[in-house]
C-alpha cells in the first residue's frame, strides 16, 4: 500500500479536525491511529493552529512527510466527532483506503446549517444571555435584535474574507451602537446587560478552551497561539464597543445607565 497515500489519508482528516476546532493532542492522536491502522512502521505528527506536519515510516524503512497549512478555522463539533468515530472505526476493523477516502469526504462536504438557522438561533443566544445577565423581556427583545444584526454581518464579512479582528470589531460596534439607540428611544432598560448578552455570540469560549486543554497536555505552543487568538478577539469586541461609546459621549452626551 502506498504511503503516500497513507499519509494523504491522515492529513486530511487532520484538516478536517483542525478547520473544525478540534484540539491539538486529538489532530494528532486521530492521524496516528489512522497511520498506525494501515500498519505503517511508525507515525509522528506535530501540528499547530495553522498547520499540520506529519511523517511516517513505511515497512520499506522509507520515510514520508507532508506538510498542511490551515487558511480557515470554524466551530463544527458534529464533524469533530465523525472523524472521531472513523479512526476509531479503523481500529476495530480494517477498510480500503478509498473507503476511509470517501468517507472523509463525504464528512468535510457535509452541508452545514443554513443561514437563516444560524442567524435565527443566533439572535435566541444572545436573548437569552440577557436574561441570565438580569435583563428584562424588553432587552432580551432588543439583544435578540442585536444578535441578528450581528450574525448576518458576521456572514456576510466572512464571505467576503474579512479578518476574524476586524469581524470582531464590527460585531462589538453594532451590539453597542443598536443597544444605545434603543436606550435613548426608552426601549431598553438595562444598557449594560443588553450589551453584554448580545456580545456573548463573539466570546471566544472555544478558543479559550483549547488554550488551556493544549497548554495542559504540554502543548505550548498551540497553548499560547491560542490564548494570543482569544486575546486579541476580545481586543477586538473591547475597542468596537468602546469606539462606539466615546463617540456616542462625545457628540450625543451620556449614555442613560
């Protein structure tokens, strides 16, 4: 069996984990179990946040590396979870490469949630932060609102390939901006919670998350990118918001908190 193809195999369902917000120690855990399934000599990979290198020794003693680079990264826990069950799947039972082929393809061009779905229940998350914040039914209105407007820029920027900064930024600055007009018009009554509950869509909890696994299971590298990742989302959420708020101060006067 070539290894080339071997180790196609296993940097794609790496790509697929990593695009998809998978940690690092499982990239490449899965990829090992996958090499190791087609009964190569032996498998090592190192991958980072943007990046996949892997190399693997075949029964000839001729050693094979690859390299990927990772351009886009999103959330999808479903995918994660398929590749999971696949190289396990491997290590019970043996398939044909093609098989293990297509079944990788088929999970990467799974169609993911429509629009309408991401924006509607997007708009709810954001709702109901507010009500866990202490916001009354009308903020929640109003975060709904908000989350909606925030969610169809977020689409429509990331279409067009806009950096995850300045979506971030732009995301802050209409939470703020809607939340202050709805304030002025008697709307809203809790400003802060309002705001805070609708910003909670751009938190980067997943981010966060995965900072703390990988730096736990020593990898520090992916550890720190990420926390560096989450920290400038937050830079990013902080000076839209604010941005909007000195402006508003500087020509409308105070915000009515």
């Amino acid at each position: 069996m070539s290894t080339e193809k071997i180790i196609n195999l296993a940097s794609y369902a790496g790509k697929i984990l990593l695009q998809s917000g998978a940690e690092i120690y499982r990239v490449e855990e899965t990829m090992n179990k996958i090499c190791m399934s087609f009964n190569v000599q032996d498998a090592e990979s190192f991958v980072t946040p943007t990046g996949i290198i892997i190399s693997i020794t075949g029964k000839d003693g001729k050693i094979t590396s690859t390299i990927k680079r990772i351009q886009t990264r999103t959330v999808d826990l479903e995918k994660i979870s398929e590749v999971n069950d696949l190289s396990r799947l491997l290590q019970r039972k043996s398939l044909p490469l093609q098989e293990v082929e297509a079944k990788l393809k088929k999970i990467d061009n799974e169609k993911k949630h429509s629009d309408f779905f991401l924006i509607t229940f997007s708009a709810i998350a954001a709702g109901f932060f507010t009500l866990i914040f202490g916001g009354t039914f009308r903020d929640f209105s109003a975060a709904f609102l908000i989350g909606l407007l925030i969610k169809i820029f977020s689409i429509a920027l990331s279409r067009l390939n806009i950096n995850d900064f300045f979506l971030n930024l732009v995301g802050g600055a209409i939470a703020a901006l809607i939340a202050l007009i709805l304030k002025k018009l008697g709307f809203i009554i809790y400003l802060d919670k309002t705001i805070i509950g609708s910003i909670m869509l751009l938190v980067p909890g997943l981010a966060i998350t995965n900072a703390v696994r990988d730096t736990i299971a020593g990898d520090l590298v992916s550890g720190i990118s990420r926390a560096l990742e989450a920290f400038f989302i937050a830079v990013a959420i902080a000076a839209g918001t604010g941005l909007v708020f000195k402006i508003w101060i500087n020509f409308l006067g105070g915000t009515g908190l």
